[in-house]
C-alpha cells in the first residue's frame, strides 16, 4: 500500500516525465534551404588549413553535371554566433579542436539535436594536425550522413505525394511501385516502355521505366549504354524531325554498385544530348534484375542556363521510393 504522503511526489514525478517527452517530441521544425551545411568551427581554424580541408569535401564538385555545382552550400560560423534560429538548420557540423576526449570516437552523430528532422555531426581533434587526418579519413562519412537523411525525408515526401493512378500502371506494366508525385503527366508507354513527365515553360523532368531479357553475358557498363541508347533512339525524340536522345561525353559517366529497394543495381550517372538538336542535361539511371526481366528506371532533367543538381535530386528521390512486387 502506498502511503498518502507519497501520491503528491509520484503524481509531480509522472507529470514531469510527460513533460519531458512533450518537450522531445514537439521539437521546432528545422528550417534551412535543401543542400546546406552549417559548419560550427573557429574562425582561425575556417581561414586555415582545416577550412580548405572542410571545403574541399563539402563543397567538392557534383558527378554527373555539365558544369561545376557544390555538392552542398556551406555555411560557416563561430561557436558564439550560434543561435536559436541557426539551430533550426537540417545539416550541422562542428568541429572540436583540442578534445583529447573522443581519441576512440572522432565523429559522433546526433538526431534531431534542436529541431526535426536534424542531423548534427560532431568531427573531434586533439590538434589541427589531428583534425586534418579525421577530416581526410571520416570526410566520405560525413557527406554520406547528409545526403541518406536528406534521401530518407524526399522519399518520405514523395511517397505521401504519388499519383495512385501513376503507381497503378506502373505495377500493372512492370510489376511495381514507384511513387511518382502529382504533377508528372503519362506520357507514352507500351510493352517494354513507360515515359512520365513533369514540365514547365522553363524545365522539364522525366522518368522512363525500359525493360528487356536478362542477357547470357555480363551486364557491364558498355551494355548499360549500348541498352540506353538503343531505346532512347527508338522511344525519346527531339524537337526537331528525326532526332533523339543520346548518350553524351561518355567519357564523363560515373557507374556505382548499390542497393535499390533492398537489392543490387548498377547506378549511373551522366549527360544526355540530343541527335540533330540543341538539348542536354544530366540523367541518373538504376539497372537490376527483378524476376526474369533487366529494369532500368532513369530520371533526366532539362533545364537551360539552371542548376540542375536539384532537379536531379528530386528524380533520384523519386526511383528511390521504388517497391518490387514479388
């Protein structure tokens, strides 16, 4: 039996629990522009040897694009400066330097630290020399951070987006789902193709689904291509008669193993113009084997005298919700 005197304290004790996970829970929502990184690090540190370091990998040049585009924009402020509406920004990290504290842990990740959704890494050194060694060894690990979680809250959008009547095509053609976002139109589609589109006066983005036998041989790079082309120049016209979509400076093309939907593809990125006209861009594509069939799902963006880091983004999101269907 629990004496009276002591139904006040556990009462107050239950109260301030709740209050606690309300406070959690009820986070601000974080604020920043897609693509950014707020960098927490001393100025004498930023104007240094550690700040080109840190530019070097956040800032680091966009595979797959025509021109140069950061792969993050990045922000840069003192410890002091930091303050409530700073801590509204999705990406943050911050540098320690003469922390002799995380010799076994140089980098530390925190969720939703001030607000949500929020990724805030914490890179540690015991002097710049150290810093400099973790910057060039954790440096991939810390753009990969960022780029999952911004992946992981596009999908999630995407997929409370989709046009069902898209998504129920697309399974009743190739056997799954991808969530397509209203807005993209049904374009062309017949036994081995599907097109849908989204464009304005200015840009326009595209998703093409292509399917064809598995082949005896090896599934290479070269056969990649070779498939791209062969159904770009049968399916993709210009705007002028008897042209169509290429594949561009091949010598620039970025081929990756990776998992997609839980199962292997070969990931490809690179430039796209078009035979007998003026157009280009970037594309992505993804290339796996589902059943007995070769699926390669691709995004491409035209969008003239614009970045286009963005638009592919937002494609690459959008295959990224994919659902195989057994």
């Amino acid at each position: 039996m629990i004496c009276n005197y002591q139904l006040p304290v556990l009462f107050l004790s239950f109260f301030l629990f709740l209050s606690c996970q309300d406070i959690n829970n009820n986070k601000p929502s974080s604020a920043s522009r897609e693509g950014e990184v707020l960098v927490i690090v001393p100025d004498a540190l930023w104007e240094g040897q550690v700040g080109d370091s840190l530019r070097q990998i956040l800032a680091q040049p966009v595979t797959g694009l025509s021109s140069y585009e950061p792969l993050y924009k990045v922000i840069q402020i003192e410890r002091s400066e930091l303050g409530n509406t700073l801590k509204l920004y999705r990406n943050v990290l911050i540098i320690h330097n003469n922390d002799n504290g995380h010799l076994d842990k140089p980098l530390t990740a925190q969720f939703d630290k001030w607000a949500k959704p929020q990724i805030v890494l914490n890179l540690y050194g015991i002097s710049n020399e150290s810093l400099l060694k973790n910057i060039a060894k954790y440096g991939k690990t810390i753009t990969s951070y960022y780029s999952k979680e911004e992946l992981k809250r596009k999908t999630r959008s995407y997929k409370n987006l989709a046009d069902k009547r898209i998504q129920s095509k697309l399974n009743e053609l190739f056997n799954l789902n991808v969530a397509i976002p209203k807005g993209y139109k049904w374009s062309f589609n017949n036994d081995e193709i599907a097109w849908i589109r989204n464009e304005t006066n200015k840009t326009g983005q595209s998703i093409i689904i292509y399917k064809q036998a598995v082949p005896e041989e090896e599934i290479t790079p070269r056969f990649i291509i070779d498939s791209r082309n062969a159904f770009s120049k049968k399916y993709i016209p210009g705007s002028e008669e008897g042209s169509y979509m290429k594949t561009a400076g091949e010598e620039f093309l970025v081929f990756d193993q990776v998992k997609l939907a839980g199962i292997d593809a070969i990931r490809t990125k690179g430039l796209w113009d078009v035979a007998g006209d003026y157009m280009g861009g970037p594309f992505i594509s993804y290339t796996f084997q589902h059943q007995d069939q070769l699926i390669t799902i691709e995004g491409f963006v035209y969008a003239p005298g614009k970045s286009k880091y963005a638009y592919v983004k937002q494609l690459n999101a959008i295959i990224n919700t994919l659902e195989l269907r057994p």
